[in-house]
C-alpha cells in the first residue's frame, strides 16, 4: 500500500512564483526522497533528506522534514516553465538487504509562462 | 554515471502476446533491480524485486506467472507479460540499486526511462 499521500494534487502557477507541495507518510522513516517526473518519462532524483535533518537545500529546492508530523515539504522557488512535471515523494521500508520505496500519489505541477 | 536504459520504449502488442521488456544497468553492477508499473496520473506502485541470481519476490496482488522476470546478470534484469490483455497496458518503470554503496549513498535506486505497453 502507499505510505505517501501528497497535495495539492494539482497545483497551477505563474512563472517566478514558488511552488510547495507537500507529503505525509505513515510509519517510521530512515530517509525521504523527492523525485520529478515529466511525463511519459522515467523518474530523476531530486534530493534525498534523513530522518535527523530538518531542512535541506539544492539550487531552488528546499526540501523539509517533520518527523513528528511525518511531513515534508518541497518548495521551489522561483519556478520556470520547465519546472512543469510530476513530483513524487518516496520514503523507504527497509527489507533485507535493500530499501523497498513507497511512493505518494503525487503533485502535477504546470507552470505557466 | 549511474545510467539505467531500457528496450522498447514503446510496445504495441496483440491481446494473447508476450512482451519482454529489458532494464539494463550501464555503468554499474545492480545488485537489485525493481519493476514499478504507473497508470496514467498516478503514483508508481512496485511490482516486484530482482536480485541476482535468486527468485524475484512480488508485491502483494501482483501475479507471478503473468509477470516473469529474470534477473541473469549484475547488469540485466527482464520483465516479461505473459499472454498480455488490454487491462496491462500500463507504464513500466524498473530501477537499479548498485552492488556495492562506494560512490553512492545507501541503497540509491537509479530509474529507468520506462516502457509503455499498449496492448491492442
């Protein structure tokens, strides 16, 4: 089952505004990842944030975590036409030997020139 | 580094085929690769996981002679869609994570383009 809910689901913007979407997930975490999806296309990591950290920081991205409120947020500011995409949060379940990733249902984000 | 491929694409195939689609590792070893199937706007949802040389364990629901994979090398993984109907028409995704965590931070999973399978 899916561990990770997002909203908005949909999310419509101009360019240069910023963008948040967030995540909440159920059970305990080693990490949370963000990941962009354009469409018909594979996925691309974007940031990975542990469960001891906070706030973590990529180029426009910022990425924050709230394991008390099992949340995280992904802002990305100032945003473009090419930050049109699906953005999918993921957070681990560890399995021998490997981590199995949970994905939540995602944010569909359209920026518009 | 870290490149995943995969072969076709794209697949249009007659209702009763198989289908055999390739997740290849490029410039690493994959000690484990995963197959996701995604349905149009929704979230990826795991199917099964590969390891090298040993049975694929499956995801809760998904059905292991309808989907065989093979894990055969460090470097290739197939998913195969036995007697393929409509309702598989899907989005196929696989990943890799690297043999060993070296260069890379614990269990990274590197995604392939995906496949999309009409089935007709």
């Amino acid at each position: 089952s899916q561990q990770g809910e997002e909203d908005p689901q949909a999310l419509s913007i101009q360019e240069g505004e910023n963008a948040t979407m967030n995540c909440s997930y159920k059970t305990s975490i080693n990490n949370l990842q963000w990941y962009r999806q354009n469409s018909g296309r594979g996925l691309v990591h974007l940031i990975l944030i542990r469960s001891n950290e906070r706030e973590k920081h990529s180029g426009r991205l910022r990425v924050t975590l709230d394991t008390s409120k099992k949340s995280s947020s992904l802002l990305i500011t100032a945003s473009r036409a090419a930050d049109t995409a699906s953005y999918f949060c993921a957070t681990d379940e560890n399995r021998r030997g490997y981590n199995k990733l949970i994905f939540g249902a995602g944010t569909r984000l359209a920026v518009h020139p | 580094g870290a490149v995943v491929s995969q072969h076709p694409s794209w697949v249009i195939c007659k209702s009763g085929t198989s289908v055999k689609i390739e997740c290849r590792s490029l410039d690493f070893q994959a000690t484990t690769m995963f197959w996701y199937r995604q349905f149009p706007k929704q979230s990826l949802m795991l199917m099964a996981t590969s390891n090298e040389g040993s049975k694929a364990t499956y995801e809760q629901g998904v059905e292991k002679d309808k989907f065989l994979i093979n894990h055969a090398s460090l470097t290739l993984s197939t998913l195969t869609v036995t007697s393929a109907h409509p309702e598989d028409s899907s989005f196929y995704i696989c990943s890799a994570s690297p043999q060993l965590a070296g260069r890379y931070s614990y269990n990274e999973q590197f995604f392939g383009p995906g496949t999309r399978l009409t089935v007709l």
